[in-house]
C-alpha cells in the first residue's frame, strides 16, 4: 500500500491501526512521485465536486451491506488525523492496482470521493494469481 505522508506518519498510521507487519507493505509517497507517475485524479472540483461522487454513495446506500467496510473504516479515524505534507495533496483521489512484475493485473482509478475498487474482488484477484504461480499457495 502506497498512501502521501511522511515516514514519521506512515509508522504513526501502522501503529494506530495496529497493523501487524504494516512497516513491511505500508509505503508513503510524500511527494506523489507514484500519484503523478499514474496520473491518479486529483483537485477538489474533479473528485469532490464530480457528478460521480453521489452516485458512488449511492451505491454504498442502497447496496446491501455496502457501508460495512466504509463504517469500519471510520470507526478506526475517531482518535487519528493525518494531514498530507502539502496542501495540494488533500485532493488527490487514490486507485487500486495489483501488478505482477511489470504487468498490471488490475488498474483502477478512484473517480471520485467513495468511488474506490471492490476490495474483495482485488483481493481475489490477487489471490488467483498468487495461486497460478505457486499451486502450494492455493
């Protein structure tokens, strides 16, 4: 994972979610180097203000179990507050990529505010390839 901050947030980000190993896969992009290589989206009218925002919330609405994973993301922000090292970067839009080496599996580019990848679909993604390379891992 790949998020802007500094490496004094980044450790601060894995403590608070007490994510074990984190320091391992928790990467931080303080100045959006990565952002800017994939021309993720980014400025407040494109994604906050983009017609694609409601709709994203929604299908978050209205699909069955949809906000579980919103909710339990925002139970764990009650104590936590991280602002990006530079104002600009409060509005850049995230994405989701699973890459094999040099090949992109999966590439997804946040939209909009809440319009972000199916996480179990990724993750299944990611499994399925893990398990055509190594049997043993099925």
């Amino acid at each position: 994972m790949v998020s802007i901050g500094t490496p004094e947030v980044g450790t601060q980000f894995v403590d608070h979610l007490e994510l074990t190993g984190g320091e391992n896969y928790v990467f931080v992009d303080p100045e959006t180097t990565l952002y800017d290589e994939l021309d993720l989206n980014r400025g407040i009218k494109e994604t906050f203000f983009s017609v694609s925002t409601p709709f994203a919330f929604l299908e978050r609405f209205t699909t069955k179990n949809g906000m579980d994973d919103l909710m339990e993301v925002l139970s764990k922000w009650n104590k936590a507050f991280y602002i990006p090292p530079k104002q600009e970067q409060a509005f850049n839009q995230g994405g989701t990529f699973v890459f094999d080496g040099p090949k992109t599996l999966l590439a997804h580019y946040d939209e909009s505010t809440a319009a972000h990848a199916n996480v179990d679909e990724v993750v299944a993604l990611a499994k399925d390839n893990v398990a055509e390379k190594s049997p043993m891992m099925a």
